[in-house]
C-alpha cells in the first residue's frame, strides 16, 4: 500500500497534474462515499472529479466506482477495530488522519445503520497525542452500542459534530432512524456539536414512493415523544430535557457551514 501511495503522488505531481487544464486541477484531496445509492454517490458528479483524488468507499459503493474506470485510486472503508483506533491504515490520507465504518453487527440492518468516522489526531515532534477529535456522520442512523465502541475506544476519541438526522423514515423498515435514535448516540458520544443531515425530502417514484413513510421531528418533539412513553423514569426524562437544552443542536441549511472549533 505505502509503495502504491508513492506512486500515487508521484503521478500527481509529475504526470496528471501537468496535464490537466487548470480548471480541473483537484483542490478535493479526497473523496469520502457512504452508500452506493444514488442520494449518496451520483455518478455524474463524481465523474467531473479528477481521476487522480483518491476515493474511499463503503463496500458496495467502492466496487461500483471501480467499474466507472475513472479513478486511478478507490479503497473500501475499514471497519472501526475497536479498541486501539490507531489500528487503523491512513492508506491515502495524511498520517494524523484516519477513516473508519462504525457499526453494530447484532443491528438487523448493519448495512444501513452505521456511521462513518473521520478521526483527527494532531502530531506534535512526530509523536502523535493520547486524546483525538472525530466527526462521525451517520445518515441513517447507527444503533447507541454501535456508537459506544467509538465512545469507549483508547486512546480516548472526542467527537466534535454528530451528524444524525431528525426525521424518521421508513419503508416499511426503519431507513432513517431520527431524532429518538439521536438522542440516544449523543447521549453516548456527548459531541460538542449535533448537526442534522439527511433530511431532504427526496423525491422518490415508483413502488418505493408508495411505501415510504416519513415523520418530521425535532429534538423537543422526540425528548416529549420520551417522557410520554417513560413516565416513571423522571431521572432520565430530566436528562433527555437537559440534552435536548444543551446538545450543541446546529440548524445548518444548505449552504451553510460552520467552523469546527
């Protein structure tokens, strides 16, 4: 892989990046794929990329790309080791950056019902610190003792934003698992920051349009939704209300950005 990666930025510097007009020149460094389905990898816009910016893919996704025969370079997303994180290849990315997939394998859906983890380690006289900051970006949803491996992990992992969305939707199975399940991941991983994603109302047509059910939500409607259902649990009602006051909740529409600090 490091002989590969060598190659990579040798062809980058000296062959491909000579010969591309200016206005296609990379500024992507890397290209990070969740699904294979289309509202996560569109093939048309993933084919005005340069050949030469390394993608990582989740299994099924990566295979697709490969048969694009587009990119020069596409790796399948490892799985979260658990444990010691720096277990984990930065294959083509900087050394103080790794990507992994988080997931529960006793979840009905594993497939869908995953995270996916950038983890950022600074290097300080080439050693690299015991404490890390991640972004982990969960779509549809992961279960919380999925999310919990991340949390108990060593070297500890401090998440910065969860990106978890707030509708539920289903078809008729759970797909988006919404802001109940969220509660419940930022309650294991206490990230400093809640982003919502993945609630667009895509339209969808066909036999699959007729059966998809979505339920708009937010975070005070899923904190009610508990205290009805778990009356006698005042303790944790009370910090389900607490979370919901001081989840760090950002509304960011399209657009619209923030920095991660």
């Amino acid at each position: 892989m490091n002989a590969l990666i060598d190659i990579i930025e040798r062809e980058r510097a000296d062959d491909d990046a000579q010969k591309a007009p200016a206005s296609s020149k990379a500024r992507i460094d890397a290209v990070l794929i969740s699904f294979e389905f289309t509202d996560h990898m569109h093939k048309e816009t993933l084919l005005q990329v340069h050949p030469t910016v390394p993608v990582i893919a989740s299994k099924k996704a990566s295979t697709n790309i490969v048969s694009w025969k587009h990119f020069r370079v596409v790796i399948e997303i490892p799985t979260f080791p658990g444990g010691n994180w720096r277990e984990l290849m930065s294959g083509p990315l900087p050394a103080w950056i790794r990507i992994a997939k988080l997931g529960d394998p006793f979840d009905p859906y594993p497939g869908l019902n995953c995270a996916f983890v950038i983890i950022s380690n600074d290097i300080y006289e080439n050693k690299e610190l015991d404490e890390s900051e991640a972004i982990v970006y969960t779509p549809h949803g992961i279960s919380p003792d999925g999310a919990n491996v991340l949390a108990i992990s060593q070297p500890q992992i401090h998440t910065i934003p969860l990106m978890h969305g707030l509708d539920v939707v289903k078809l008729p199975m759970m797909v988006n698992m919404g802001a109940h399940n969220g509660l419940k991941v930022q309650r294991a991983l206490r990230a400093k920051y809640w982003v919502a994603t993945h609630d667009e109302a895509v339209p969808i047509q066909g036999i699959v349009g007729h059966l998809v059910r979505r339920e708009p939500l937010t975070i005070q409607d899923a904190v009610r939704q508990e205290s009805e259902n778990n009356s006698s649990f005042e303790n944790e009602n009370a910090a389900a209300r607490d979370l919901a006051d001081n989840s760090g909740f950002k509304d960011l529409r399209n657009g619209m950005s923030m920095i991660l600090i």
